[in-house]
C-alpha cells in the first residue's frame, strides 16, 4: 500500500468539498428542527436539488442559475412538507418518507433525459494572494463560491439563534409551541419559514453533488446522503458549530476511503466504501449511550392554534 502518492493539501481540500453538500442540508434541518419540526424528507430534497440544479445549469450554460432553480425546488418540496404538517396536521415522519419518496420518484423521471451529460463548470472564487500561501493556499482558499456560501450560512445561523430576538422566538417554538401560541408568537409561520430554509439548504447541497462534486447526473446520486444530514443534527446536539465538525468528520472519513482504495489497501473495497455510513452508526451509538441529547422538546409534535 502506497500512502506516500496522497498530497495532504488536495486531501485536505477534497474532504472540504466532500463535506459541503452534507453541511449545507444537516445545517438547514438543524434550523427546522430547533422549530420543533422534524422532516425526514432530507434526501428527497436533495436529489430533487440535484436533479433541478443540473438541468437549469445544463441547459442555460450558467451553474448559478443552476444552484438558485436547486433551493427554489429544495424549499418548493418542503412547502409541501410544511403545508401537510402545520394545516392539515399530518404526522412529521410518515409525511417526510413520503417526501423522500416522491423526490426520488421526480428526480428519476426528470433527470431521465440528462443522463450522461456534463455540467458547466462551477468557477472558483479568486482570493487573489491567499490562494498563493504554501499548502494552506491550496486546501483552503481555493475552492468555488458554494463552500465558503455554506460555512456563512453555518455562522449565521449560530448567530441567529444564539444572539438575536428571532433566534429565541425559533427556540422557544420548538421548546414548547403551546407556550409560545399562549405569548402571541405565530407558531406555524415560524414553522413554515424555518421549514422553507432546511429545504433551500438541502437543495443547495443536492446541487453541489451533482455541479460541483460529480459532476453530472446519476439517479439517486446522493446515496444516502440526506440520512446523513439527519444523523449529524443529532451527533451535533442541535448546536450549530458541532454541526461543522460533525460534517467534516464524514467528510474525511469519505475521502479517506477513496484514498485507501487508490493506494491499494489490502481491505475488501465494500467494506471501505461502507465505513462512512459505519462510523456515522457508531457515533450515534456512542451518543445515545451517554444520554445527553440536547432534542427541542417539541420535535415532531403536532400543534394547532386551537390546543
């Protein structure tokens, strides 16, 4: 086995990019589930993203239009989403299989006639002289506008909740709708807005699968990743940093496989491709045996006005 052939600095960059689509839809649904809402139509979202991001850019030339028709259809998903949860009551889980479901039908009939093509390529965002540093240059500062967009939205997100009125009224949602309904707080329109962002954020990071990290359509492309996202809200206890560390962690664990495989690791290939979606298990094994959760109380709980 050959470890010598793997360049640190591309290494770090590709765990970077590896991680990007995950952080983008784990960080959206940290946001719906601190409302107290819990969507489980994350990868439904994210190959509807791809697959709607893909055909846009295709067919324009232009990938930013691309990303943009990508959230457009990630939050239209979730409208749906929102609208059978806070209207007509419908349970949170079996409402967001159904979603995942109905995604990945659409994204199969849609994608059908974009099977094999290229997309346009994604431009990286010139830093001018930081792109030039030794190693740090190449592993940080030199990737596409998309992945510096999501660690922003990451930290503004952690500012939302931790320093801002709307912040504590999301919080005080998903802590106790009654609660909040009784303080004259509109309970299904915050639902409905943080909803709406999860599914622009899961569109996004479907997106950057299929522009960015492939880059070209395949059906069910994501492979899981949406899951993923959903674990990683939970291995981050619902706080907003420990949602990047726990993104970046599936994403080296990824890459790293990649890399024993090019080196020749004397492990059988299916194993190494599974070890991500292993290790994720066993972090959430090694989570629920300690039992601090840090769960919004109301998660997934039904709430009309009229309780």
């Amino acid at each position: 086995m050959d470890l010598g052939a793997i360049q640190p600095a591309v290494f770090t960059a590709a765990i970077i990019v590896s991680a990007t689509p995950i952080l983008l839809a784990a960080i959206g649904e940290l946001v719906a589930e601190r409302s107290g809402v819990l969507n489980l139509g994350v990868e439904g979202m994210m190959i509807t993203g791809a697959v709607m991001g893909f055909a846009v850019a295709v067919t324009s030339g232009n990938p930013a239009l691309g990303f943009l028709a990508a959230a457009a259809a990630g939050a239209s998903l979730s409208l749906a989403f929102g609208v059978l949860t806070q209207f007509f009551l419908a349970n949170h889980v079996a409402t967001g299989l159904a979603l995942t479901l109905a995604g990945l039908g659409l994204s199969a009939l849609i994608g059908t006639p974009f099977e094999g093509m290229k997309a346009p390529p994604t431009p990286r965002l010139d830093l001018g002289p930081l792109s030039e540093i030794p190693y740090l240059g190449r592993a940080l500062f030199a990737h596409d506008p998309i992945v510096y967009l999501s660690l922003a939205i990451v930290a503004a997100v952690w500012v939302f909740l931790r320093l801002t009125r709307g912040g504590l009224v999301l919080r005080a949602v998903g802590e106790s709708a009654e609660a909040a309904h009784a303080l004259g707080y509109k309970v299904v329109r915050v639902r409905l807005l943080a909803i709406l962002f999860g599914g622009a954020c899961a569109g996004l990071g479907g997106a950057y699968l299929s522009l960015v990290r492939v880059p070209q359509w395949t059906e069910g492309m994501t492979a899981g990743a949406g899951w993923i996202a959903l674990a990683i809200v939970v291995f981050a206890s619902w706080r907003a940093g420990r949602i990047l560390i726990g993104a970046y962690l599936f994403g080296g664990v990824s890459v790293l496989q990649l890399n024993l495989q090019a080196a020749g690791a004397d492990v059988p290939v299916a194993l190494l491709s599974a070890s991500p979606y292993l290790v994720t298990i066993l972090v959430l094994v090694l989570i629920s045996a300690r039992g601090t959760h840090g769960a919004p109380a109301a998660l997934g709980r039904i709430f009309h006005a009229s309780n």
